[in-house]
C-alpha cells in the first residue's frame, strides 16, 4: 500500500522472541529510524533501549485496534512509525489490525508506505528449543476464541488432527479460558495415539525460559505447566523422542526410534 501523496510510513516490526540477539537487524534499523514506535507495553519494554528521544504509545493486551489507530494517524500526519509486535508481525501480529485500518479508512485511496519486517516467530522460536518438530507440513492454530468462534477453531483442530499435521497452538490456556486446551487434546486424541511427542515451551528464549516434554495421553495432567505465553508442538505419527529432543524426521520413509 503506497501513494506518492502521503509523506508517512508505517513499519510493521516483528521483534522476534524478546531477547535483543535474536532481534533482526532491519527491525533494529525500522525502529531507529521511527520517529513514533506503538505497542504493547511488555513489548516496549524489551527494546526499550531503541525507543529512547522517541514518541512512544503504549497500550494493554486487547487494544489492538486502538494501537493500529494510532500508528495510521500518526503516519497520515506525516510520522514514520513503526508498529512492535512479539515474533512476527504477520503471525497473529499487529500487520492484521493495522492494514485493516487502512481498509477500513480508505481516504481516497491515498496510503502511507507499509513495509512488513519479518521476525523470528514464537512456533520458530519454540521449535529450536525442542530439537526439529517442524520438519514435514505442519499448522499454526490459536485457541483464543476473542475474535474467532470456537466452532471454527474445532473444526479446525479436526482437519489438522485428520491431515496428521504437526501442530503448534498459540493462546492455548489462560486464566479466562482453562477449557480449550484439553478439548483440543480430546479432538487430537481421536486422530494419533496417545503416545505422540507434545513439547510445551514458555517464554522462549526470555528469562525464566521453560520446557515441558510430555505426551497427547499426559498433556491433562501437564496443563498447569501451560499459559498464554506457552507454545504448545503437538507431533505426527512419525515424531519422535530422541536425547531430550521432539523430532519430525524430513519424510514419512525414513526410520525412527524412540527413547
């Protein structure tokens, strides 16, 4: 979306995991550059370094739509903004929330410069703490069900579950939602044994990282390990357990073994 007559530029920026090493360089040079950043408070807070002489507007969990409105007027007076999300900004990001305001607006046709920054995101981030889950055709799928109704989520947990995808679930469990996450287990359960690697990791590659190996039979009993800011890797019929690791081998032919 560009239109030579507006001056402003929003960057969609995708800080990655949350430690400063795995922060891509064009994301650390978007945020340099911006005269506005937008986020999330805890996300501000990790860059916190970046946004020093800045004009910063941070906003709470569930603002998402307030945070794009800000970053789109500031632009449209002529800012250069770059809007922070965890990981990757088109994964359950901000890109979403933001290009809808545009749509939404759509003032004659006239944008400001968009430019997506990709990030590290936290299904990546999860997936190199547990070895190589993510080797054959796998799926992201969030169990929030603010803006998307569960039947849809459950209907989609059996499609991944009967296409015997490897499947990372975002959201999965937080104080409001104790439920999804074991009717996820139950919907999974009627598709792989119970046996199938599940690898659970918190705050990857944050302080107070945490990871959990267990199985689909067991995750009932592991769901207090598991909350907003877990990813939970669900494998395949043919993952595996292997010195401490979750792996997918790259192809359905090859052997595998177990611990």
């Amino acid at each position: 979306m560009t239109s030579p007559s507006i001056s402003g530029k929003i960057n969609l920026v995708g800080i990655g995991p949350g430690d400063a090493q795995y922060l891509p360089p064009a994301a650390s040079q978007a945020i340099s550059e911006s005269d506005v950043v937008v986020g999330f408070r805890a996300y501000i807070s990790q860059i916190q370094g970046l946004v020093t002489g800045k004009e910063v507007i941070s906003m709470e969990l569930g603002q998402e739509l307030e945070r794009a409105a800000a970053a789109v007027d500031s632009a449209y007076a002529g800012n250069t903004v770059s809007v922070v999300s965890s990981g990757d900004a088109g994964i359950y990001g901000m890109s979403g929330p933001v290009f809808r305001v545009l749509t939404d607006r759509d003032w004659n046709g006239q944008y400001p410069t968009v430019v997506t920054v990709p990030g590290v995101s936290a299904m990546q981030a999860a997936a190199a703490v547990l070895g190589s889950p993510l080797m054959q055709d796998f799926c992201a799928i969030s169990l929030s069900d603010l803006l998307t109704p569960w039947n849809k989520i459950r209907a989609r947990l059996e499609a991944a579950g009967q296409g015997d995808f490897v499947i990372s679930l975002y959201n999965p469990r937080s104080k409001r939602r104790q439920t999804q996450l074991l009717e996820a287990r139950e919907i999974l359960l009627k598709h792989r044994p119970g046996d199938t690697p599940v690898g659970l990791v918190g705050d990857a590659f944050r302080p107070g990282q945490r990871v959990k190996l267990t199985t689909l039979h067991d995750l009932e009993k592991d769901v207090e390990f598991v909350d907003m800011v877990t990813i939970v890797v669900i494998g395949n019929s043919t993952t595996y357990l292997h010195g401490g690791k979750v792996i997918t081998p790259r192809g359905y032919e090859e052997k595998t073994n177990s611990d």
